[in-house]
C-alpha cells in the first residue's frame, strides 16, 4: 500500500536527505523528484561593500558557491535568493537544495533586510567612521579597494581668508578652507550646513563640524553674498584666533589701517594741546598719539604702562584734547579715595583754567545739574552708591584709574562701571594684565563689550586652557587679540635717565618669646590642619589655614599684634629691633623714609616710636581725611622724615619723590603688590637711588613665603584683590610646609 506525506518546508531538505538513503521498493521517487539535487557544499554569506553609481556606500549581503578549481565563485544577492530561502540554513535554487553556512553575528543587521542597504552623505560618513572598521576584522567582510581608499574628513581648517575694505566701519572676508588634499570655499561650506553638515570632493567625505561658523560669529561677522561682512573691531579679534597657518591677504586700504593697531608704524601725531601746562616726555607723547589713534578711530583702550610712568598725565592731554573739539561735553575720572586729591592737584598744576570739581562728600549731588564742569572727579565707592544719578549723564570719556579695581566681575562696583554712559573709555593700570585673565576679561568688558565674548565662554576658550593646561598658543592669541588696545612701557625700556633702585632682604630671628609663642600656635592649631591638607580625600579649609597663617605673619611683627596690645612691658620682636636699627641709620644719614604694612596696629606701635625719639611723620590710612595734604607735607616739609603707609592705601596713586628709602616691614603675598608700593616713591621725578628695604624673619613662614612668591613669579604679574586669591594657588605640600615649624 503507498502512503503519501507532506512535509514542512524548513524540514524538508533534511527529509529529501532521508528518503535517498533507502534502496529497493520501499520508497518511491517521482520523476521530479529523482531529478532534485542535494548539495553538502555551503553557500556562503559575505558582506560586499563599494561605492556605486550615484557615489553613495552601498553594502550588499550575497552568498556564494565556492567552486574548486580556477573557476570564478559564483555569487547569488541575498534579495535574489529570498523567495528561496527555505530556512536560515538552507535554499531551494535550480531545482536543487543548497546548504547555507550561519551568517556571522556581526553582519546578521546588514541580511536582515532584503535589499541592499545605502548610505549618502552623513550616514555614510557615520558608518566609515564607525562600523566599518569593525567589519575590517571580520573575513566575511569584502570592501572593494575603492571604498578601502576612501578618507573622511572632520575639520577643515581656514587655510586663506582675503580681506577687503568694505566701508568705514566694516570689512569684507572671504576665507578659504582646507582638509586633506582638499580646498573648500566658503559657499561649499554654507551649502552643505542645511545638508546634515556633510560634503563629498572626489572621492573623498568631508564633514563639517557644527562650530564652523563660531570664528566668525564672535567676531560679529554676518553673511551677506556668500562672503563675510565684518565690524573693524571683530576682525582684530578674528584675525588673532585664525591658526598660526593662516595667510591672510589684505587690500592695501586696509592693511594701512591694521599697521597703526600692530604699531608697525606710528599713528599720526595727535593735535598739540594749548590747555596743557607741562612737557610730555618722549614715550609720552607716543602714548597721546596712540590714545588719540583709537580717540579718532572711535576705540577704547587700556594704559598700562608702569607704575610712575606719567600714565596720569597722558590720560589729561587726551582729556584736554577731547576738550577742544567737544567743549561742551563733560568727562569723568573714577579713581581709589586715596588719589582723589592727587587728580586734582595735576588738573590745578598742568591745567588751571580748565573747569574741575569733586563729586564727593554730603553736597556732591548738588554739581549734576545742566551747567556740569569739564571734568568731574570722583571715587569707586562713590560710583556703586550714586550710580543712579551718574548714568542719567552723557559722558565724552569715562576714565578707570586704577582700573584693577574692576576686576572681580561679580562685584557691585564692576556692574556699576557698565551703567555709565559715555562716547569713549579708557583704563589706567600700571599692574600687567596678561596672566590674570578674569580680570582682563572685567577690564575689557567695560571698555569692549563683548569683545572677549561672554564670561563663560572666556573661561573655556582661554582661562582653562592657559591656567590648567599650560596652553601657550591660547596665551598668544590672547595676547594677540588684546594687543590693539593695550599699550604697556616699561621704566627700564623708556626712562633710563631714572636712577636705580637697589633691593635688600634684611633677615633676622625670633627673640625667645616670639620662639614659644610661635610653637603654641603652630602645634595647638597646626597639627589638625597638617593632617587634613594630608588626607587628598579632604577639601582644603583655607579658611582656617589664611587664618592661622595670618596670626603667625602677626607674630613675627610683634608679639602685640596677637595679643590685643596686652603683652608684658617691653616685649619686643627680632624684626621690630632690626627695623629700628635701619631706621636710626637712615634717618642720622638725613633720607626721608617711606615704611608699609598691610598691618594697622603695627604702624601705631611706630608711630608711638617715632613720637618717643621726637621724629615727625604723616600716616596714610584707608580712613585718612585731607590725604592730599598729608602727601604734601611729607614732600615738602623738611623736617617731616618718615611716612607710615598701610601698604593697601599708600600704595596706589601717590608721588612720595622727597624719599629715598623704602622698607617694607612685613611681606605680601603679592610681590606685585609690594612693587606697586615701592614705585610711590621710585618714579618720576626721584633724583636720587632708592634703597628698598624687605625684613624677614628667618625659619618662619616669612621666609617660606618669599621663596614661594619669588618661584611663582608668572602668578605675581598681575594684582591679585586679597591674599586669598593668591594664597589658594598654593599646592597641599606648599600649605603644610608654611605650617610646620
């Protein structure tokens, strides 16, 4: 009796293979089926990857025939063999079942679909840049060496940017970029911005990175043409951030514009100033030139010549210039209490029929009214409290002196700066500004805007990078792009017939008690801090550790200092003998004498010296009246021979010519700042070497700190505005050494 049986599809290879095995009568085959073959040797899948017609990635799943002999594989597309595919493992073609090896995990996602798979443009940059070096290691992998060829590109760089004068205030660019052996211009890339980012040249794929277009932006430039239209102003920070490699070809217009800004050659000479009752000095004058440069080109800038340069005097000339074309226009000057009578007294000496007044004390609100003198004077804390009533004025110039004081963007009297209304601005600085780049930004924020871009910003473009990773091409650049309104003159470079000043570190030591007093403190206070400062996985508790510290600088002043003024009769401290010692030197020798301290109390236990041996000083507080007389006695009055400074107020502003020696009686941490101080009185106008004077207590954090600050120096070119700033620069290992006695 014959049966007859179906089976399932899947199984059936599997089954024929069965049923051949069987002799005689006891199976049947049809015709059909005796003709059916059943092969052992695989397919085998591969993944073909090309590029085709249309210059897109195509990759194709096939299988094929691997034959013997010197015949060709035969290769059969997976979306050909669908309708035939009987499982995963097998296929029915030309009447025959043919084995199908398991397609390798990797390529399983490319055989799941039918057809072959495309990639254009960005999909296909995303797959060469990522799938397909995995596939490389996969055998089953077949690229053709024209894909294999193929390189993706992912940051063209402006390898050329032609500049050409568009009008007064602006200008046309037009960069040119390159990537591999590739140029691209400026179209292509504005073209392919609304396609995914993602250009092909040649064979080649270039993507296009998101921030592209930021160099310009930040300069403000816009697109108009398919060309950049730049402000003058953005293309000076433009031009700073292009790459080393760069070439930047410039109309001639222009390029005479631009040689001005890099000082190649000189700006014209600024009118002569008939108001002006003194003799500008050469390197003078070439700052009124410049200052007025930026006057006629509508800029503003920063003055930062050193400390007793006559920064004060060029800054009047552009004022009284100003003055002369704008009569009707007044100017402010913003500047530290303690400089406030020093303004004055310059505009009386160099320019007495100009019209001046203070806006300071209980009747300053009475001078805003219409009628408002050419150049009004006032203070920083003047300005966050009034700021109200002096940004209702139009200002022609808002002059910062000591501008450093702006630095700390977050503060009251920064913001305060902002609200001021005013055609033009300029800064005075005599501390260098390069190195401490937050306060640059503050600075310029007030002169420029925008121009160093947003704070944040600013710290990621240029502050991380210079201050964490030493990144010195940033440091130029930066340098670069601030260059056109930063004008800096060093005594030593333009005043050579000043005369020299001499330094000396005077040391000495702890008298007994200071020595068991000192040790109390350390290891009563010291020893949990050193611990912590240990322990990485500890914040650093510089609040604590300033304020130990600082009772041990105390310390090493005089005992009083820690002890409220109580300590025994006759108590005294190894600097405080030295001190007196160079004092009676100096003072049988007929020198007048300038002495600093950051320490109030210290300069009463002076003064009550002083007193004791009938000398006659003046002193200069934050909280002295009339300081403008106090300086004039001192410079003037012969039998006046020591002036006592705390070393925040009379060290910014003043002339104390009339001294020829300087002691710093305790030490900053802050050479800047102590150098800021000892040019109150080695400046212009000194006829005589200055002797400068540093006491040091020696095996004391005192001398710790002096070798620290001197190693620091590039942390030291720049005012800091309290210890503290400077003081946490200083590593765990730097912190416990200052603490260990």
């Amino acid at each position: 009796m014959k049966r007859y049986f179906t089976s399932q599809q899947k199984k059936s290879p599997n089954i024929f293979e069965k049923l051949t095995r069987f002799t005689g009568n006891k199976v049947e085959l049809s015709e059909r089926a005796r003709k059916v073959k059943l092969y052992k040797t695989p397919l085998v899948p591969y993944l073909h990857a090309d590029i085709n017609n249309d210059g897109h990635v195509e990759l194709s799943p096939i299988l094929k025939l691997k034959s013997s002999g010197k015949k060709e594989e035969q290769a059969f597309p997976w979306e050909q063999l669908a309708e035939h595919r009987i499982s995963d493992e097998w296929v029915w073609l030309n009447n025959s079942y043919r084995p199908v090896e398991s397609i390798p995990f990797n390529l399983k996602p490319y055989f799941h679909k039918q057809k072959p798979l495309v990639y254009k443009e960005k999909n296909a940059v995303d797959f060469l840049k990522g799938d397909f070096n995995q596939l490389l290691n996969d055998p089953s992998f077949k690229p053709s060496e024209r894909l294999e060829g193929i390189e993706v590109h992912d940051k063209p760089d402006v390898s050329h940017v032609q500049v050409e004068s568009c009008d007064t205030d602006w200008l046309w660019l037009d960069p040119t970029y390159t990537v591999g052996k590739h140029t691209i211009t400026l179209s292509e890339i504005l073209s392919c911005l609304d396609k995914n980012r993602c250009m092909r040249k040649g064979t080649d794929y270039i993507e296009i990175p998101k921030d592209i277009m930021d160099l310009w932006q930040r300069g403000n430039g816009v697109i108009e043409n398919g060309r950049i239209k730049m402000p003058k102003l953005g293309y000076l920070r433009t031009r700073a951030e292009c790459g080393r490699e760069t070439q930047v070809t410039v109309c001639h217009e222009t390029q005479k514009y631009l040689a001005n800004f890099d000082r190649i050659t000189p700006p014209q000479p600024a009118p002569s100033v008939t108001s002006y009752k003194g003799e500008l000095r050469t390197y003078q004058q070439s700052g009124y030139d410049w200052l007025w440069f930026l006057h006629t080109n509508n800029f503003n800038g920063i003055l930062a010549d050193e400390m007793g340069l006559g920064k004060t005097h060029q800054a009047m000339v552009v004022l009284l210039s100003a003055l002369q074309n704008e009569p009707s226009m007044p100017n402010l000057v913003i500047c530290p209490t303690s400089v406030l009578d020093h303004w004055k007294s310059k505009f009386q000496s160099y320019a007495p029929e100009l019209k001046i007044a203070l806006f300071y004390g209980k009747e300053r609100n009475t001078l805003l009214s219409d009628n408002l003198p050419s150049v009004v004077l006032t203070t920083y804390s003047i300005l966050s409290r009034d700021v109200e009533g002096l940004s209702k004025i139009q200002w022609n110039y808002v002059v910062l002196d000591e501008a450093q004081k702006i630095k700390n963007h977050n503060t009251q009297m920064r913001k305060a700066t902002k609200f001021l209304n005013s055609k033009r601005r300029l800064a005075l600085t005599g501390t260098p500004i390069e190195n401490r780049l937050t306060e640059l930004w503050s600075i310029f924020d007030f002169l420029m805007p925008g121009y160093l871009g947003s704070i944040d910003d600013f710290r990621k473009r240029y502050e991380n990078p210079i201050i964490k990773y030493q990144d010195n091409e940033k440091r130029e650049m930066l340098k670069k792009i601030i260059h056109p309104f930063k004008l800096r003159r060093l005594k030593k470079d333009v005043l050579t017939e000043l005369p020299p000043k001499t330094e000396e570190k005077r040391y000495c030591t702890l008298v007994p008690t200071q020595i068991v007093m000192y040790r109390d403190i350390v290891s009563e206070r010291g020893s949990k801090l050193i611990a912590k400062l240990k322990d990485e996985s500890q914040p650093v508790e510089y609040i604590h550790i300033f304020a130990l510290l600082t009772k041990l600088k105390r310390l090493c002043d005089h005992p009083k200092l820690v002890l409220n003024g109580n300590s025994p009769k006759g108590s005294t401290s190894g600097k405080y003998e030295l001190f007196k010692e160079i004092m009676e030197e100096t003072l049988e020798a007929g020198e007048k004498v300038v002495v600093f301290s950051q320490y109030l109390e210290m300069l009463d236990i002076i003064g009550d010296w002083l007193s004791s041996i009938h000398v006659r000083y003046e002193t200069l507080r934050g909280n002295t009246l009339n300081r403008g007389k106090v300086v004039e006695r001192f410079q003037n009055d012969p039998d006046c021979n020591v002036f006592l400074g705390s070393l925040m107020a009379g060290g910014l502003g003043i002339d104390l010519t009339s001294a020829s020696v300087v002691i710093h009686y305790d030490r900053w941490w802050n050479a800047a700042r102590e150098d800021q101080a000892t040019d109150r009185v080695h400046r212009i106008g000194q006829t005589r070497g200055v002797q400068v004077f540093k006491l040091i207590t020696k095996g004391t954090l005192e001398e710790k700190i002096d070798a620290m600050i001197t190693t620091k120096a590039t942390l030291m070119n720049s005012v800091v505005e309290s210890d503290d700033a400077l003081f946490k620069s200083f590593s765990r290992k730097e912190l416990i050494d200052l603490l260990t006695f």
